[in-house]
C-alpha cells in the first residue's frame, strides 16, 4: 500500500516555509485538521463534563471521543487511556505511585538506550524508597541492547522494568516481548516509553508485553500532551495523590484538575489523520490505522536506505551509528573532526532543519561518547519525499568548516552527535526542544528528521 505524499502535504500549512525538516525527534507539524479541531472545540459552548446543557456535552464528548481514538491507536480499552501534560509528566507520576510498593532489596531495571524521561522517574524514585538499580546495556558497534547484561539484570529482586520502544537517538528497537517475557517471569511489570516508537509503527500494547505504555501526540502530528495506556484492572489496583472531591473513577483519578478539551479533540483529529492516509478498504477505525501506519513505515523505510547509500559514499568523513537489525528511519551520525553545530547551521540557513543537542537521550550520548569526534541525528516524517536526503549528503560532504574542538570542563571527551530521523511530514516537525548544550559534560548534538507529508523530494535550493 502506498500513498500520494504530494497530497498528503497540502494538508500541513506549515510546509509552505519551504523548510525540509529531519527534525522528527522533536515533533512533528500539524495537519489543518487538528488545529481546526482544537478552534472549534475552544470556540464552541463549553463548560465542565456533564450532560445536561449544550457546553456539558461538548467536554464529555472531547474526553470519550479522546478516549477512544487512542484505545483503537493502542490496542486497550478506553478506560485504560490517561492523558497526561507530557509522557515525561505522566512517567514521574506512575513512578511515585509504584514505588510506594518497593522496598529496601527490591530492585528496578532500566537501559541506557533510554530517553531520560523512562530512566531518572524510576532512578529517583527507588531512590527514595531505598531501591536498587539495574542497568541493562547496549552495544556502541551494533546499536543494540548487551544481551549478558540483559539477562543478568533481571532477577527475582526486579519490581518493574523500563525499556523503550524505539531508541529516539539510534532508533534501535529492542525485542520489547522477549524483554517484558523475563520480566514477567518474575512477577515484574513492565514500563515502555513509546514516544519514539508510536511515531513510525502500528502500537499494540499487549502483544509487546507492556504493563504500561507511554506516548506524545505531537510526534504523530498531534497537539503537545502525554498518552498513558494500561489494562483499567491494573490501573484500579494504584492509588495516586489527588483532591478529595475528584472522582476514584479509572482512569479519571490518575488526571489532575479540568482536563484541556481542545487539547483532547485535537489528539482525536491526529489518530483520525493517521487513520485516513492509506486506509485502503479496512472498516473500523483500528483497521484503517493499521493500514495506513504500515504504508507510512514502508515510505521511511525507502527513504532511510535512499539517505544511507548516500551517505555510505562520504565515509569515513560521516559515520552512520545507527545499526541495529531492527530500528526506525532514525540516523545518528558523527563527522569526524567537525562540529555538528556548525552542520546544523549550515543546513538551517538553507532551510533544512536539523538541530543539534542530546535530545535527552543522556545515558546513550553519554555512552557514545567518544574522544575528537562529533556526530549528528537526522530522521524522517510520512510527509517525507526523496531528494532532500540528497541535498543533506552533499551538506555533509562539503559544506561546513573542520573546526578543533575544544577539551570538555570535565576532561570527558566531545561526541556532538548530529541525529535525524525520517518521520512523519517531511517538513513536517517541530524544533527539537533539547538543541542545546550537555549541562555536564558541554557537548552538542544536533538532529535532523522529516514526516510522510514534509518530504516533497523537491530539491532544497542551496543545500549542495
């Protein structure tokens, strides 16, 4: 199945810029429809939930169409789905109710593939609580998870285990049901932070194993705010802080304060976009998301080998990091010698948008780290066509001064990854939130990622 991109990214006004963005990483753009979605709901009579007045009904709509949309994007039950500020927001809450659970022997488990935001909640929390920690590894050669660390990590002591779905800065995924397989053979639960993953894959929580599944609507063309899916059963046996006269309904007592109906229904439209890219003649809401999600993931499948061959051409000058057997069109990249800050400009004043920071993927940047080398990240969207890929190898090639680098405050050595991602429009993604310095070690990174509606394949004028 296939669809017609060029369609596809006359529904994204954003795309008028001209910017081709391999930001996928940090978001994507937004389709017409969600951002009407979110006018109409805020503009039309709206008051609390209820059912009595026009206002009433409109809020209790927006929160069970919400509901539904992301039980049939998931594979749970709607009463199973909480809506959260952020995924990182929603993960520190569960973290705090769980912990409560755990005592001074028992142990948590979490990977250095990791985003922060599924690794410092859960740290913390056995911290407070006087519970160990378990690392599970990974391979800088192969991108993937260490298998002797795995299968030592998780012993009769572990209480939950946290591994993502897809690695936001390799885009490695690891074999989440085998994983969650070890873990419930010791009576553990499971934690996935799905961010990354739902954002290039058809998601069904239960047949990865998953307790609890976490993810952001705006990397799938969404509004900013964090999906929580769990089985209600499980969700009804924890007790999180709340007022007094909020409801013990699940899943309403894990939400805090008057839920954003705009926010809700703009989610709703995302999941109904997705649903209607490539539907082909499924039925059901479910079927179509199917459908149209594994046309998406064919597309940044052609368009990441299409960037790799080129790339494959520029080494050793770039070296591609990303290897694992299994992984999203997501590239980390390092250009020896040079800075990926200055790649990031490069590319950025010829409107291709790929940033550079650490993406808060701390404990695998930290682990890549590597003396006098720089690296970067570039990643597609659905919106995505073929031939900026082109323009960024020839960026990488020749367009950006080899600069010394400097030696790091705290004497660890630079690795200024560059990362991209091919994701959802092409041109399609949001600024990547984390362009930034580490605050620890001072190094940069940038990324690059583009959607199934930004990439036109038109070429980008300046970019060779």
């Amino acid at each position: 199945m296939t669809y017609d991109v060029a369609a596809l990214r006359t529904h994204f006004p954003s795309l008028r810029s001209g910017t081709a963005h391999f930001d996928g990483p940090g978001g994507t753009q937004t389709p017409t429809e969600v951002g009407r979605a979110i006018a109409d709901t805020l503009t039309s009579p709206l008051s609390n939930r209820g059912r009595l007045s026009e206002s009433e009904a409109n809020a209790d709509a927006a929160v069970t169409g919400f509901r539904s949309a992301y039980a049939d994007l998931l594979g749970v039950p709607a009463s199973g789905i909480v809506h959260g500020r952020s995924a990182t927001q929603l993960t520190y809450d569960l973290s705090r109710v769980l912990a409560r659970q755990w005592r001074a022997g028992d142990e948590v488990v979490v990977t250095r593939l990791d985003h922060d935001a599924n690794v410092r909640p859960w740290v913390q929390a056995a911290e407070a609580v006087g519970a160990g920690v378990r690392w599970i590894d990974f391979d800088p050669a192969t991108s993937e998870l260490d298998e002797a660390s795995l299968t030592t990590a998780i012993t009769t002591r572990t209480r939950l285990v946290a591994v993502t779905g897809a690695s936001n800065l390799l885009g490695t995924k690891p074999e989440v049901r085998r994983i969650a397989g070890l873990a419930h053979q010791f009576g553990a639960l499971v934690h996935v932070d799905g961010v990354h993953y739902a954002a290039h894959q058809f998601v069904d929580v239960a047949g990865l194993g998953a307790d609890f599944f976490v993810c952001s609507p705006y990397k799938f063309l969404g509004p900013h705010c964090g999906v929580l899916a769990a089985d209600p059963e499980l969700l009804a046996t924890l007790w999180p802080d709340k007022l007094l006269p909020a409801t013990d309904q699940v899943p309403e007592r894990f939400e805090l304060g008057t839920l954003p109906y705009e926010v809700l229904a703009g989610a709703t439209a995302a999941v109904d976009f997705l649903a209607g890219i490539a539907p082909g003649t499924a039925s059901t809401r479910r079927e179509r998301l199917r459908a149209s999600l594994h046309a998406v993931d064919a597309h940044e499948l052609r368009l990441r080998e299409r960037l790799e061959a080129g790339l494959a051409e520029l080494s050793p000058d770039v070296l591609v990091h990303s290897r694992a057997a299994d992984r999203t069109p997501t590239l980390l990249l390092s250009l020896p010698g040079r800075r990926a800050w200055a790649a990031y400009e490069f590319l950025a004043r010829r409107k291709v948008l790929a940033p550079a920071g650490s993406f808060y993927a701390y404990e695998p940047f930290q682990r890549f780290a590597r003396p006098t080398s720089t690296a970067c990240a570039w990643g597609w969207r659905p919106t995505a066509t073929t031939t900026t890929s082109t323009a960024c190898c020839r960026g990488c090639a020749t367009s950006w001064p080899a600069e010394p680098l400097p030696a790091c405050r705290d004497r660890r050595p630079y690795f200024r990854p560059w990362h991209t991602t091919l994701s959802w429009p092409a041109g399609s993604g949001r600024p990547f939130h984390s362009s930034r310095r580490s605050r620890r070690s001072g190094c940069s990174a940038a990324a690059l990622s583009c959607s199934p509606a930004t990439w036109s394949g038109q070429p980008v004028a300046g970019a060779g």
